[in-house]
C-alpha cells in the first residue's frame, strides 16, 4: 500500500475559519502523523478525538480519529505555537463536516495474491529458449474482463487490473492485480462496507491458506464528481450525450491488522479456489453465510496471524470461535448443562467430515484435550506452565481447519472445495502434527 506525503492547510472540522499550515503524512506500518506550524482548537487543547480537514495544492482530505500529542504555545498568543496530532485514518478528495456520517455506495479494494485464488492470470508467457543462435522470452499482458454479480446489497464484482513499468532499454515489467468492488444501493456507512470486503478477505484468506492483505483501499460517493464542462459543438454535445458525471476516486489511507508482503514468500499449495467453491454462486453463498458469523470469523482468522499472540490466547480464541460456531448453527444457547464443550467440538468434527475426523487420529481424546484446556485457562485453574505448551499452536490450527471444513459444508457448490482443501499442505501438516499429539495423550 502506498505511503502519504503531503502539506497544505488544515482545520478543525467545526471551525473552518482558522487554517494552519502543516505537513501530513501516512505510512500504512506506522500510521498518520500531522505536524502543524500552529495549534488548532479556539477553546483549547481539544481532550478527544476530532475530525481535521484539509487542502494541498492537488487534493482535500478528511482526517479522522485525530488525537494531538504534542502542543509547544506561544506565551503570547493563543494560536502560535507548534503541534503534532496522530492520525486514524485519512480520505483524499473529500471534506466530512464534523457531524457528517462517513459513508458511500461504492468500496474497492486489491486483496494480496487474489489471482492465486480466482486461478486466473493476465499475464502469460514462456521461458527463455534458445532459438536462431540466441535467447527469446515471449511476455504478453491482458487487462481481463470484469465479473459482476448481482447481491442482496446491490452489487460485488471482481476486477482485474493490468500494469507495466521500466527503462527499456534495460528493462521491463509487467504486473497485475486483483480487486474487489463492493456497490450498494445507496449510500451506506463506511463500517458495513468494510465488513462486506472483510467477509470477502476472508474467503481469499482461507482458500489460499495464508493471511491475504488489502493493498488499495479506494470508495466512492455519488455528489464527489468530476466537474462538468458544456460541450463546445454539436458533434461534441452528441458524443458526450447524457452520460452520468464521472465520479472521482478517493483514497483511504489506514493501518491494518494484517500486514502486505505475504505475496512476496513462496505460495504454498492452496486449500481451494473460486471454481472449486461453485464461481458466483459460491461467493454469494458465503456473502450470506459469513455476515451471519463475522464475530466467529474474527477470532479463528487470529489464529493465522504468525504473531502478536500467546499461545495460550491462540488457543482460547480458536476453541471459543469453534463453540461459538456450533451454537450459531444449532441454535442451541450458551449453557454446559444443555450442551457442553466437548459434545459440541464432537458435532462439529462429525460435520466437517470423516477426513477431519482421521486427522486428528481419535475425536474423543483431541475434544477432551480443548475442552480441558480451556477450562484450565479460562477459569485459571492452572498455576504453574502446563506441559503441554509446544501442542496449543497445532491445537488450535486444527480448529481452525475444523471451521473452514464446517463451513464449506454450509455451501452448496463447495463440494470440489472440501475435496481439495483435504488434500492440501496445511491440511496434510497439521494432520500429522495433531495426530502425533493426539497419540501420546
């Protein structure tokens, strides 16, 4: 994701009439900074967070969840001094009054390695081979055709993007990317699209087995336009006919919890892709069934993450997202009594299917092994470093197989998914992992 780097005049929201000169930047890996050559705020140092707007020489910004950490004043006056303000998040191109809602019909997102995931490329080519004395290589780049599809929202679709670059004639690059459009009906709060394209993050995350991270962040809105001009000629004027103005892309820089640079690494085989879980119809089937269990997915994503975690916390979170799931399925509440831990981690292993059960070698001792350390933890119950420390990261990675098997169940068309997300590396790994722990139990 790209960095920010600009300086102009900035404002509190609520009081546009004082303007302060500064310089705003935006790493994606460290957050927003604002350095201002003045202080804001006419009553004083503002105690929470507020909203800034902005204009440099080629765009406006809004600035929200602005904190100010450091104010140097003049003794002499209320406004002169010097100020430092952290950053949430930063819009380009568009001014928020403080009391305006943030929201738009339209969210796009580059998702990290989708292409891997939609098994599609628009770039192909062949290695170098000898041919006349020398050595050819043939690269030939496609921009791909868009994939909408019609949603209970409005609309998503899948968009391919190709680039090149280089200093011919030392070299030349060819890349692409993959993107996600969320377009609602109408205008819609920037948190409900964001959950939308998570659901979707999700889904890539899951089928290509390693976290996959948002590289642009764009959204529109329907008055942020591109100015109209009239048209000079009648040959114009019917060229241009009653098209809609064209609307202007507005940047949204932010920190995520799931950092770019997996892409880099060597990609293991995935666990399934869009085909295999039925094309449209299958990312819709999700779509539905992910917005009914976004506080499940939350926690069994965690477990991915490669650090920021105990292992113990790992654990918690994977068994908890797994009885979570059971009782959103069932229906049943969150009562021992009615159904207790490891009756419902058994249910769960009988709906994920019989090759999750041979994976962790004897259902009955791998749910007994979660559901007692949960309790040890959960209740803190233990009081000296349990043995069986080296196990809970591979506990809880099967857990997290057990959910993605479960809810590949809940879709239709998943059946090639289940298929091959039973034969790939992760799954194989952890079978052989789990099953040893299980065996020494």
């Amino acid at each position: 994701m790209d960095k920010l780097d600009d300086i102009g005049l900035f404002w509190l929201s609520d009081e546009p009439d004082h303007k302060v000169h500064g310089a705003l930047t935006f790493d994606p890996e460290t957050g927003g900074r604002l350095r201002l050559d003045g202080l804001l705020g006419a009553n004083g140092q503002p105690e929470d967070y507020v909203r800034i707007l902005g204009q440099s020489q080629e765009q406006g910004y809004t600035l929200n969840r602005c904190l100010e950490t450091n104010r140097r004043q003049n003794p002499f006056s209320n406004t002169a001094g010097v100020s430092t303000w952290n950053i949430g998040e930063a819009y380009t191109n568009v001014h928020f009054a403080s009391d305006d809602e943030i929201e738009f019909d339209t969210m796009y997102v580059q998702l990290e390695d989708m292409a891997s995931w939609l098994g599609r490329s628009g770039i192909s080519g062949a290695p170098l081979q000898p041919s006349e004395g020398t050595w050819i290589a043939n690269i030939s780049g496609k921009r791909l055709s868009d994939e909408e599809i019609s949603t209970d929202f409005g609309e998503i679709a899948l968009i391919h993007g190709i680039g090149q670059k280089g200093n011919l004639p030392r070299e030349y690059t060819l890349s692409q990317t993959y993107g996600v459009r969320i377009r609602t009906d109408g205008l819609t709060p920037k948190s409900d699209l964001l959950e939308i394209v998570s659901d979707v993050q999700d889904f890539v995350s899951m089928g290509i087995d390693r976290l996959s991270a948002f590289t642009k962040v764009q959204f529109e809105h329907p008055d942020i336009v591109h100015p109209s001009r009239e048209a000079t000629s009648e040959r114009e004027r019917l060229l241009m006919g009653d098209r809609p103005p064209r609307r202007i892309e507005i940047d949204h820089y932010a920190t995520w919890r799931i950092k770019a640079g997996e892409y880099e690494k060597r990609l293991p085989k995935i666990a399934f892709n869009y085909e295999d879980i039925g094309g449209p119809d299958g990312l819709k089937s999700w779509l539905s069934l992910a917005s009914q269990h976004r506080r499940t997915l939350a926690r069994i994503m965690s477990v991915k993450e490669r650090s920021g975690m105990y292992s113990e916390d790992r654990l918690l979170n994977a068994v908890a997202a797994a009885e979570g799931l059971h009782r959103e399925l069932t229906g049943i509440p969150d009562n021992p009594r009615k159904m207790p831990l490891k009756a419902r981690l058994i249910q769960l292993a009988q709906l994920a299917g019989p090759r999750f059960e041979t994976a962790v070698f004897d259902v009955e001792k791998w749910s007994e092994f979660l559901k007692e350390e949960r309790h040890e933890h959960a209740h803190n119950r233990s009081q000296q470093p349990s043995s069986n420390i080296d196990h809970y990261w591979h506990m809880a990675n099967s857990a997290y197989w057990l959910i993605l098997l479960c809810f590949l169940s809940q879709i239709p068309t998943a059946g090639p998914a289940i298929e091959r997300a039973t034969y790939c590396q992760g799954f194989i790994w952890m079978t052989n992992e789990v099953s040893g722990i299980v065996q020494r139990l």
